[in-house]
C-alpha cells in the first residue's frame, strides 16, 4: 500500500498511540480524517508482515464514497483491501460465510467504520462481527464518538475489539455491574424493573481507565478550525384539520400505550408524525400502520410551504433537506420541480449507482439535496453545501449529528446554516429532546402519566 497524502499533526499522535497495539479505537469526530489515520495504521502493519490484507466493514451507505476517499489517499485501489456493508452481514449468510473463509485463511486487519452501528449486542450482525473479529489479531473500530446514548453503548464495541478490556464477557454481566434500571410501579401496588429504561450508569470511571490504553478521542475544535453553526427553527401552524386529525390519533395511540413495550410507545410516536408531516392515520394500533394523505395537494401542506419559505430565502444557494419518511421526499420533490426549483433525491428506494449519480449531480447543478438520515447521515462530503434543513427529524440523536457533519468538515469555508421545520406537539417533543441529548423514550416513560392527562407536550 502506498500513501500519496501526508498526515496532519493530530492523526499522526493517534498512529503514534497505536502503532504498537493490536487493538485500537479511534473515535476522531466527522471532518478530522480518520480514514486517512486508519489507512497509516493499515500500511504499517503490512508494511511489517503482521496482516496480508485489511477487510474494512462500513455502513452500505459510505462504501462508494469510502473507496473514493481510499483512491485520493492511495493513488490507486488496494488490491488486499476489502469493503463490506455493516447491514449486509445481517441479511446475507453467503457473505457472512464468505468473511468467515477470508479470515481464517489470511491474517486479516479488521476495521469496523461507524461502530455506533454495532451497538446492540442482540443484533445479528453484532454477533457475526464479533464472531469474524475472534479470528483476527489485529482490529480497529472507528467512530464519531464513543457513546451516542449512555456508557452503555461501549459494550458491544469493546466486545467486537476483545471482551478483556473491559472484562466482560457477556452484556449481563456488564449490566450487573454498571447500570441501574428504573423501577414501575404497577396498578396493584408492586414494582417491576423496566430493563429497557437505564436511570443511570455505575462506574463509569472504571469504563473510561479500562479503555483510554486503546483509545485515541479527536474532537474538531481541538484540531480544525471551522465555520461556526448557527441553529434557527421555523413554526408552522398545522391546519384545522390536521389538528383534528392529530387529537384523533393522539387519544387513539395513547390509549394503546403499554409502558413495558416500547413498540407501542413508538406506534405512537409514529403516529403524531405522520399527521403532522401531513398524512392521516387511517389503521388501528393492532394493525400495520397504514396512512392516506390529509391534503388533495402537496403544495397546500402547511410543513411544505414552510419549506418552500426557506428555500426561497436562500436566493439559489445549495441546501440539503433531510426528511424521515419516503412519502415527504416525494412530495417536496413533486413540488420543488412544480415551481422550478432543481433537486434530486438520495434514499434507500434508489439503488447505489443512482444515488451516487444524484450526488454528482447535487455537486455541479441541482440546488437541493433531498435525503432520509438513514441513507445521507454516513460517510458524505458534501461540504461545497452550507446550508442545512431537517424538513423532520427521527428518534435517533447519533444520525442526527452526523448529518450535520457531512458539510461541517474539512474545505468547510462557509458557517454551517441548520434549520428545523416544526410545529407543536410530536415535533417540539423531539426537539427539546435533541437539544436536551435526552432520549425520546426516557423523556416519554418520565412524563407518562402527565402526557395522558392532557399535559405534557405531545
């Protein structure tokens, strides 16, 4: 492997730091260049015969973009350097038995990118990760940042690196030693554990000195100086309709709620959204939610017209729109190109070639970026763009920041505009939660029983 590009000061003390361990974990925030660090790392183990190939796994969404990044850095492609997608491993035994064969027959460097993904240990894919990871000696995990919820999320990823670190080998015994439930109390006077609520974590000092031998933490404003990010929100008014159609769905949800089953309270939530965004919850809580459009045109939904506000404000500059469901991103492009406004779309219903094909376009032409979390979140430099608007926002404060980071990074020259559409109820809930790095379902659990008297704020 040859590297054309040099390391910048902060990389090159995280290689110094792992240079000789077998295990690492760079949690080196969006825009600092971790890829570039863990390419050095890469080098010098082959360079030294210790690995005779890298098998690097990522979110499917970044692979296009990471053997691009691999390319600048590189010159040419790595012929001993595989990319694979994190999800696939869950839905492909073919692939997953493929790796099994390519680490047991080669002395593989592993690299898990984005290993937030990897978080939760029942996850089929965590576990097929931490099967492939047993036969490697050398691993790395890449990251944003250690946690996006609580110290709790440091379980699965330690484990996939090697369960002595934190001395651990399953997440019972983990949890027996650092995380403190909620307690219920039910009707008839008992109380139960909720094991999905964690109150709070024990011990976190003992996590933190267990990992800080393998762990490099990079954060931007260490290293990068940046544009600032400025934050604005813009109300909208649902209309009357919408309202009714929103208490209907309310009551109706509500009164389904189960607080031992967090599926229902995201039925609910879920729910709230979609009135809100501007469509009719037209099925039971017992059956697949199925919606209908409230409004016989897009252009006259509330949320889109706010949109369209902003867009005109930003006088033909380049903007990003996320959106959560596929039904907002087809609507808002409807109506952009109604009123001649260029977009193109980047979601999981368009297959990679095309969505790479509309970023190319996005880059040199078409004015707005339109893109659910899920797929724009991970792994695109789209800092040319500084302008940002979540059109509505998921439950998931980890994709949420890295969406805010594919333009706030390197060759970032602009301050980072980011706007939030919203209106009241389901929308200032999530916000407020946003702001407050609180999780929807903690916040919901805590004011339950205030939420279904009427208060609250949903």
């Amino acid at each position: 492997m040859t590297l054309k590009t040099e390391l910048l000061p902060h990389q090159a003390a995280a290689v110094d730091k792992l240079r000789g361990l077998t295990i690492g974990a760079l949690y080196m925030e969006m825009g600092t260049g971790k890829t570039r660090t863990a390419l050095e790392l890469i080098k010098l183990r082959l360079d030294a015969g210790k690995v005779d190939c890298c098998l690097w796994l990522c979110p499917c969404s970044v692979k296009k973009n990471l053997r691009e990044d691999v390319l600048y850095h590189c010159g040419s492609f790595p012929d001993n350097l595989v990319i694979r997608g994190i999800e696939s491993l869950s839905s492909s035994d073919r692939l997953y038995l493929q790796l099994l064969r390519l680490v047991e027959t080669h002395k593989v460097y592993l690299i898990v990118d984005e290993s937030s993904l990897v978080k939760n240990h029942r996850a089929i894919r965590t576990n097929r990760i931490v099967a492939l990871s047993a036969v490697c000696k050398y691993k790395l995990i890449l990251n944003g940042t250690p946690i996006s919820k609580n110290e709790a999320d440091l379980f699965a990823q330690w484990n996939v690196l090697d369960w002595r670190v934190l001395g651990y080998q399953s997440y019972y015994s983990f949890a027996a030693n650092h995380l403190e439930y909620w307690t219920v109390r039910l009707p008839d006077g008992r109380e139960r554990v909720d094991r999905t609520r964690v109150r709070r974590v024990l011990n976190t000092d003992y996590l933190a000195a267990k990992i800080e031998p393998y762990t490099v933490q990079v954060k931007k404003e260490e290293c990068i100086k940046l544009p600032a990010k400025t934050y604005s929100e813009h109300f909208f008014s649902m209309t009357s309709e919408q309202e009714a159609a929103y208490a209907e769905a309310k009551d109706l949800y509500l009164a389904n709620v189960d607080e031992f089953r967090n599926d229902t309270i995201y039925r609910l939530f879920t729910a709230l959204q979609h009135v809100s965004s501007g469509r009719r919850v037209i099925s039971t809580p017992s059956e697949r939610m199925q919606t209908a459009p409230i409004f016989n045109a897009p252009e006259d939904n509330p949320r889109i017209q706010a949109l369209l506000g902003e867009i005109r404000s930003l006088d033909g500059e380049k903007a990003i729109v996320f959106c959560k469901y596929q039904s907002e991103v087809d609507d808002i492009e409807q109506v952009l190109l109604h009123v001649g406004v260029s977009c193109v779309t980047f979601t999981g219903k368009l297959p990679q070639k095309k969505r790479q094909e509309n970023r190319e376009r996005f880059r040199e032409s078409a004015q707005v970026f339109l893109a659910n979390k899920t797929c724009g979140a991970y792994g695109l430099n789209l800092q040319f763009c500084h302008n940002i608007i979540f059109y509505s926002n998921d439950f998931d404060l980890a994709t949420r920041l890295q969406s805010e980071d594919r333009v706030h990074r390197l060759g970032q020259r602009h301050d980072v505009r980011i706007i939030d559409i919203y209106t009241d109820g389901m929308d200032k809930f999530i916000l407020s939660c946003l702001r407050r790095k609180e999780t929807l379902l903690d916040a919901f659990k805590r004011d339950i029983e205030k939420i279904k008297k009427g208060g609250g704020s949903l």
